[in-house]
C-alpha cells in the first residue's frame, strides 16, 4: 500500500516536471535552455529512425517488386509485340513502296512499247530439267499466260514463257545458257542473236551477225522480235555492252553485255500476251545521260 502510495507521487511528480519543461521550453523558443538537450534527443530518435528505415526499406522493395514483377513482364511483352508490330508496319509499307514503283515502270515502258500485257510476281527461283536459269510467276493460262510469250519488268527483257499452269508459269530467264533471242544494235540494221552464259545473270552474250560491223563498248542492245511476236516482241531493251572480244578470221562479232533488267532480283513482271501492232524500235530504251532519247508516257497497248 505504502510502495503503491510512493509511486504515484514520483509519477505525479515528474509528470509535472514534464510539463513545466514542456511549458518553458515552448515559450522560450529558440532560447531555451533545453536545446541542447533537445538536439540530442532528436540525434539519438533520429538515427535509430534512420536505422529503421535502412533495415525496413530493402524489404519493402523486395516485396513490392515480388508483387509488380508479372505486371512488368506483361508491359515490357506488351511492348515488344507493339514494336514488331510496327517494325513489320514500316518494312510492309516500304515493300508496298518499292512494289508500287516497280509496277508504275513496268507499265510504263509497256505503254511506250505497245505491248499488252498481264501483271504478275515472281514467287520463286528454281532449276527446271534441262535449264539452269527459271522463275515462277504467279499468272498462268487463267490469266491468259501460254508458253512462248514474252516476259518483261520495268527496266528490260526478262525472259519468256516456257510452261503455264491454271495459276502460274514457268519462265526461262535470258541468262540461261539454253537461251538464245534476236536482237539488234540500237539506231541500226545490224542484228545478232543474244544467248545466257550463266554467271547469275549478270553478263549476256551477244553475237553480231555482221563480222564487219562496228561493235563498241556502251552500245546498247534491243530485242528484234519473233514472228508474230513469239517468243520474243521487238524493241524490248536487253543491255549495255560492256566488252568485245577479239574475233579475227571469223564470220561474227562476240560482245558481253549487262542486261537492263536485275535478273537476280525480279519482282514484278509483265507477259506481253499480244504484241504490238508495229515495232517501236529504239523508243522504250531508257533516255541516255546528256541524251536525246526519251521515253514518253503515250500508251499505244494496255495492261490487265
């Protein structure tokens, strides 16, 4: 009863004490003499918060990022497949890009030329028995595609038809050694034949008929047509002579020359399905540099 009594008083009286400290402290402000003992105080509180805090904080990032992990992977999936997306979005728009200037210079010089003609893409390279040099197309015999036609791009003479299907054909490309087509110097009579010599396309043979004729560097080389314009339409351009070999004694001039058509890198094509109804000679030719040749935008045949 007595220790009872005893410890109230004590809490009483330092309650009190409390107060007064409180109440001194308080209204002396920044004068008071508690300060120091007050900056101590908030020392020693301070740094076992901080303490605290070091301890407690790794694990409440743990714990949060346990929580926000799935989330974080399904926006950082989110985010690859939107960037695919629009990778896929700009390589489809520059395919179309570069299809649709294919197809306008195919037209083009099918205009000029008068040749009719039925569009259509290559879909694949492949060997054929007996032929090193093919392509399939996606046209065929539905399309009014026979073998023996005339195929062309936007830049030359590609090859002809050698088989059609309903749906697709096959084409033998000039550069195949078992190829061979007429052709003619441009701005001249002088004719030769035009055979593939392999090398993936990049060279062609040409062997000029007229031993005496003049046969130079950078002259250039247009189809002389077949009768009734198969297998091959007249005035197609076939290339630029790049060398001529040394031929003395023999009844022909041999030349290489670079086809105007990329034959290693075909897309759209054309097969002239009727042929023109007079030959354009020199005038699908591509304008020369400082030039007067020209091609204009007159269309005398059609596509479809």
């Amino acid at each position: 009863m007595r220790d009872s009594r005893r410890g109230r008083l004590i809490l009483g009286v330092l309650l009190t004490a409390a107060l007064v400290i409180l109440t001194v402290d308080h209204r002396t402000g920044e004068s008071s003499p508690l300060r120091p003992l007050r900056a101590v105080g908030a020392w020693v509180f301070g740094s076992a918060e901080q303490l605290g805090g070091g301890v407690v904080r790794p694990v409440t990032t743990f714990v949060q990022a346990v929580f926000t992990a799935p989330a974080a992977q399904e926006r950082i999936k989110a985010l690859t497949e939107e960037n695919a997306r629009l990778r896929t979005g700009m390589l489809s728009d520059k395919l179309d890009a570069a299809r649709s200037s294919e197809l306008k210079k195919l037209l083009g010089l099918a205009g000029v030329g008068g040749y009719k003609i039925v569009t259509g893409n290559v879909v694949a390279r492949r060997g054929q028995p007996g032929f090193e040099d093919t392509v399939q197309i996606d046209i065929g015999s539905a399309d009014g595609v026979q073998p023996e036609m005339t195929v062309l791009n936007g830049d030359g003479l590609v090859g002809r038809v050698i088989h059609a299907s309903t749906t697709s054909s096959t084409v033998l490309l000039i550069s195949d050694p078992a190829s061979a087509a007429g052709a003619r110097l441009e701005g001249g009579k002088e004719i030769g034949v035009v055979h593939g010599v392999g090398e993936y396309g990049r060279l062609v043979q040409f062997r000029l008929l007229d031993s005496t004729a003049p046969l130079v560097r950078g002259g250039r080389i247009v189809s002389f047509g077949s009768q009734n314009g198969r297998p091959y339409v007249p005035g197609v351009p076939v290339g630029v002579i790049e060398r001529v070999e040394s031929t003395p004694g023999e009844l022909t001039r041999i030349a290489y020359a670079r086809p105007f058509a990329d034959l290693t890198a075909l897309d759209a094509v054309g097969v002239v399905v009727e042929a023109p109804k007079r030959d354009p000679r020199d005038a699908v030719l591509p304008a020369k540099e400082g030039g007067a040749v020209t091609r204009t935008p007159t269309r005398r045949g059609g596509s479809r």
